[in-house]
C-alpha cells in the first residue's frame, strides 16, 4: 500500500475505534462524546498538516489553509457522525481523504489564492435528532430558533441544550452562515452497487435524487376467507400487491436512476382467516432529474387509482414528502472527469440515491461529488467496506481538482 | 309473520340478550356462566315442546323425543357458544329451528319410529379454548384426557377445571360418545354472501371445505431504497407481491368453490426507505374436493418456487394445518333437495368455507346440512342478520326431512 493511502486507512480504523460498542458496532452519535473524541483526533491531524483549527457555532469543524484571496474559500469535507451499528467508512472516508487532499497541496504547493478548508459537518445522519443536515444546513442556509426548540432526541433532550452541552453558544448558531465558500467538495462511499456493478472505481455524482414518500390507504371489504369466494371479494390485499407490481414495473421501465420501494406495509385486520379490510403501504420513490421524478409520483397515484377502481376498493394517497432532486454543479462534474482521464481512473457517471452534505450545499453554491464503490453495496452496517485502492484514487482525483481550484 | 317465524325470531331476540357485553356486542364463551344460561333457556323450551332434556358428561344439552326403536337415533342441532362480539344468529339459528322442526313434528305426528333429538354442543367456536367442536368430538371421536390438560384459556384455566367448575366430571367424559346416531342434520347461517349474491333463500351443503394454512419465507436482500436501482435489487416483498397476485388468479381460475387468502403479511426490516430483505405472509387455502385441494395446494408451492426463482428470492413454504374437505352425505343432499322443490323453495349447492360441527359428524355418520343467507355476508359481528322468512323457509325444510327419516 502506498504511504498515503497507509495513512488514510490507519485514520478511518482509529476513527473507528472511537464511538465503539459492545461487538461489532459503531455507534457515533450527533453531539455526544464520542462524537467529540472523533472531531479531536481530526483537529490533531489537521494541526499536524500545517492547518489553523477553528469551531463555529454549530460544531462544524475546520481546518484552513490560508489563501491569499481572504474571502474566498474551495471547501472539501464530509461528516463523522454516524447511524447506529455503522459501518468505518460512511462520512469517515470523506473527512480523511478532504484532509490527505489538502495536506498534500500544503506541502507541496504552498500557499493557494484561494483559502483550502478541511470540514467536519457536525450532524448529518439525523439519527439522534430527525432533522438531518444541521452542519451544511446552518452553513449555507442558516438554523432558526424555533427548530433548535422543536428537535428533541429519543431523552427528550433538545437540539439546542446538546448543543449546550457539547460547549457551543446556541444563541449565535447565525454566525455560522458563510458567504465566502466559492464551491463545495464532498467525497463519500456509493452506498449501493452500481460501481461495484460496473467494475469502475470511482464515481462522478450528478446529482443527488430527490426523495418522494407518499402513504397509500387501500380500503377493501373485510369478509370471511373460507365463506367469500373469489369473485365475491374486495380484498384489499390482493389490489396492493397488483398496485406494488404496476409501480415496480413502472419505474424498471422509466430506468436509472429512477426507483420505488415498498418497505412498509400493514394489513388489517391482520388475522389468517380474514380477507384484509384495509391495507396501508408506503412508496419512496426517486430519481435524479427533477422532471422525470414528477413522471414518477404522477404514474403512480394514477396506477393506484386505476387499479382501485378496476378492483372496487378505494384508495387514498397521501404524499409525505416530496423533496426534488438537486443536480450538482456541471464545472465541477466536468473537472471531475478531465482529473479522472487524466489520472487513467476508471469512472462512471452517476446519481445519488441518498441525500449527502453535498445536496445541502449544491442548492446555494457550485458543488461535486465523488463515490467510492461500496463492497456488496453494503452500508450503514458493520459489513460497510471500501478498497483502500479505490480510496486513493478518489484522494488523487481530489487533491488535483482542488489544485485546480484553489491555485 | 306467521307464528312459528316469529316464536324463532322471539327466542333469539331472548338468547341474544344472553352474555351482552356493554354496547352491542354479544359474548358468550363456553362453560362460561352466560354459556350456562343460555343453556338453561333452552332447556326449558324443550320442556315446554314436551322433551325429555338431558346433559351428557361434557356438557352438550338433549332434548328428547322418544322413539319406538330406542338405539336408532336423528340427531338435529347446533351451537349455542358464541365468538368475542358475535351476533344473534351463528349456532343460535340452528339451535332454535332444530327445537321448532321436533316440537312441530312432536305435536303433529306423535312418536316416532326413531328417537328424535334435539342437540346444543357445548363448545363450537374454539375461542375461549383453542380446540373447537369439543361438543361434536366427544360424541364421536371421543376426547383424550391428554386434551382436557393440554388446553388452557388466557387465565390458565384447563378445559378439565373448566367442565369441572360447570358442574361436570370430566373424569366421565368417554361416556358422552354415542353409537346410536343414524344421521345428524344442522342448520347455520352461511356467514358468506354467495346465497344473497344468487337471490336464493337456501343452500343445501355438499361439503365443508378443507383448510391449508401455509406460511411463505421469501428472502431478498436488504439495500438503501436511494442507491440501489431498480436492476440490481433482490426485493423480497416485491417478489411476495407477484407470488400474491399470481396465487390469487390461480384461485380464481380454478373457479367456486376454490379460495387463496393472503391475510397476514410482515416485512423485514419494514423501514420506509429500505429494501426489505425478508417478506413473510400467510396463506389460507380451501376447496370443498379433496383432490381439487390438493391440487391447489401444489400449484400454490409451484407458484412460490418458480416466482422466487425468476427474482434470484429464496423461499421455504412451511404448511402449518392441511385439513381435507368433508364431503356431506348424498342422501341428505338429495332429501334436502326433493323437499325443498316440494316445498317451493329456491335453492342452491353450496360448499361451506368454513367449518362446522356438522363437518365432525360428517367424517362418521351420514350427516346433512343447510345454510341461511347471511345479509352482506357479514358474520361474527353484531351486523351478522338473517331473513325471518329464510329461516322459516329453512325451519320448514328441516321439519318435513327428519319427519322421512323418523317416522
């Protein structure tokens, strides 16, 4: 293994190590110790690497290299908050290979034009608190009052009094808000398997997909399983799974990146012998391009009401969410692609299916994003894993887009 | 309303209000003390008719038309126990036309050539107990004293204690069976809408469907509902789906009496934007032809293994209850039939979906039955209601057949 990417992976295993219960588990929580720990071994890395450690309001962590244009700042970084039972590489990789990036132009470049800094968004999972995204958020688009009130964790402690407790000042959580950031990098791992698929190493991010959640309320009638033959019921069951079928094969057609799941369902009453009266299921449905995702919620309230009225039950569909896609940065995407080339990196253009720090950030500045091939696709469990190849190819194409950027 | 209809509709109006719970509902659980007082009502009816009323040693009610050949008996009843919130008519119906046909033929034909009897089982429904029909079976089958230990209601209460604490010795239980029977006739309403969709007012059962309850494992793999596309997941419900909707038009295509239910489903690990790794559901599976049955059975696994192969699944198919159907006698058919042409009634074949006391006689002796529309097909609920003149209709029927077997 090459000294930079030893590196690397001796910081992801040590991050690793904080945060750690019981088996196999890590557990890295928004504003708690652990999370603290983490940050402070970043701080002492950075320090190591030549560059000035601050903390704003929130809790985002920075590490800067100072340019010679001060109001104008190239930002690279991701999070080392956690879900439970995580895995070492979902945020992690993304801090250590924005610090190794910019490290190495410090040391070999010198100063840049442009101010380089290292973050460490503070809250991205939206584990302990609901609200996701409190780091890049309060960046770019700044908290308010009221939602440092509202957001509790499961203690009934609110976001605001962690906040407190981790050694922030609540009270000046607007001072966070930036106006010199000129564009936003993130790299993270893929999270699912369409690299690994693909036998790329690397992936240059579109866009990231947005995310519609709709409930779907199927009534039927409730009858007797032996008693009601099959031409004599409603059942309410039977019309969700021809519902579930449609909406599946819709979005196969419609083609990547677009998906619909059904990960939820309830039946009532729920009993062996009784034809279910009302069937509850969910869809989250995605895709990268905002027009082709209203395609997809549209096909899908009419497949529900045209297979509710072909089967006599009724239907309610209930839209939750509808959070549209967010299409990264076209320079950033371009410059991407002439490194990688450059690098002979085999990449793939691709769409998120998860929402990132960088989806934040895109809405307000020029963003990109790297992926890392996910092994099996696995995240967000210990099995979570990444080639330290891929990791250092991701670092190179990094270091020289920043490079680009900030000199 | 004539006055045979209205001396029926009177007695279970006076049952129904026999084990009333707050508002509406109507529960009436075995060897429970409203069990008792129903029993009692109907006692005193049969006293009334002139029968001689007896208990045997588990609790099922007599009453006793004496005939010449004293080891040659018709036997005609059903149920007086009840399921949680019942309505008026399930078991009670049977019960009191059973009580009206011997009265009528007592007063108007005198003695008969063969005993004639009017019978209450003394548990039916399986609801304060798991075991149902412990009424029929220990006058045919006999019961275990392994049984009366093994079965224990939500307080803890064996059936032995329970019979016990009604004022029976369960020691005695193997003396209730009966080698005298020569054909045993019910009457029920049909708890299904089949006789109401027809516009008939009786339906003659040919037999009791069987019951297959299956349990279907269908094992995908579980991914990010975002970052897996549609192409490259392994989606254990959306495999469940297919097997569902595939299971149903099998069902359908195999036409009456056949039936599938899917009544019960459960996804792993059932979050909004996951990929459920893991879909379990229950099936529920009658037909009133054994061999018809069987075959859907079959196709119900053939089904299974060949959906979740086509989807890279795996699956396992466990079945839990494979009863087969009972088919009803021939001749209490026929009789059945010719006395309800004679008696101008409109009337239909009809398997019965669920199952009876009468299906536990019937695997001994020559046993009929006959079926009251049920108003909406609605049954084991307070809305549970039949026609006056349906029963009447029925009341008629059963008279003039067990007067042809009797006299």
């Amino acid at each position: 293994m090459r000294s930079e990417a030893k590196r690397m992976w001796d910081r992801l295993e040590t991050l690793g190590r904080v945060g750690r219960t019981a088996a196999q588990g890590l557990s890295r929580l928004a504003y708690t110790a652990a999370d603290k720990e983490a940050q402070k071994l970043m701080a002492g890395w950075m320090t190591e690497a030549g560059l000035r450690v601050y903390r704003d309001s929130v809790g985002n962590l920075f590490g800067r290299l100072e340019g010679r244009a001060k109001d104008r700042t190239i930002m690279v970084g991701s999070h080392l908050d956690t879900v439970r039972d995580a895995g070492l590489f979902d945020g992690a990789v993304g801090v250590v290979v924005a610090l190794e990036a910019v490290a190495a132009l410090a040391k070999h470049c010198g100063q840049p034009a442009k101010n380089l800094e290292v973050v460490v968004t503070c809250e991205e999972e939206g584990i302990r608190f609901e609200k996701c995204f409190v780091g890049s958020r309060a960046l770019v688009e700044g908290l308010t009052d009221a939602e440092l009130d509202a957001e509790k964790d499961a203690s009934g402690i609110s976001l605001r009094q962690a906040m407190t407790d981790y050694g922030l000042d609540p009270r000046r959580v607007r001072e966070a808000m930036r106006s010199d950031i000129e564009a936003f990098l993130e790299v993270h791992i893929e999270q699912g398997r369409v690299l690994e698929a693909a036998g790329v190493s690397l992936g240059i991010v579109t866009a990231t997909a947005g995310q519609i959640v709709m409930e779907v309320e199927v009534l039927g009638r409730q009858d007797h399983a032996g008693a009601t033959p099959m031409d004599l019921r409603i059942d309410s069951l039977a019309c969700a799974a021809r519902m579930m079928g449609c909406i599946e094969e819709y979005a196969r057609a419609l083609g990547r990146p677009a998906v619909a799941t059904v990960g939820k369902i309830h039946v009532e009453p729920g009993a062996v012998n009784v034809i279910p009266g009302k069937t509850r299921f969910h869809i989250d449905a995605r895709d990268g391009d905002p027009e082709r995702q209203a395609k997809l919620k549209v096909a899908i309230e009419g497949i529900c009401t045209g297979v509710a009225v072909e089967r006599g039950c009724e239907v309610r569909v209930k839209t939750f969410l509808d959070e549209r896609p967010v299409r990264m940065s076209s320079d950033m995407i371009n410059l991407f692609k002439e490194v990688a080339d450059a690098e002979k990196i085999r990449w793939l253009e691709i769409a998120s299916g998860a929402t990132h720090d960088a989806m934040v950030m895109a809405r307000r500045l020029p963003t990109g994003m790297l992926f890392i091939p996910s092994r099996n696709g696995r995240s967000h469990c210990p099995e979570e894993y990444s080639d330290p190849e891929h990791i250092l190819g991701a670092c190179n194409v990094m270091t020289e887009a920043l490079r680009r950027l900030a000199y």
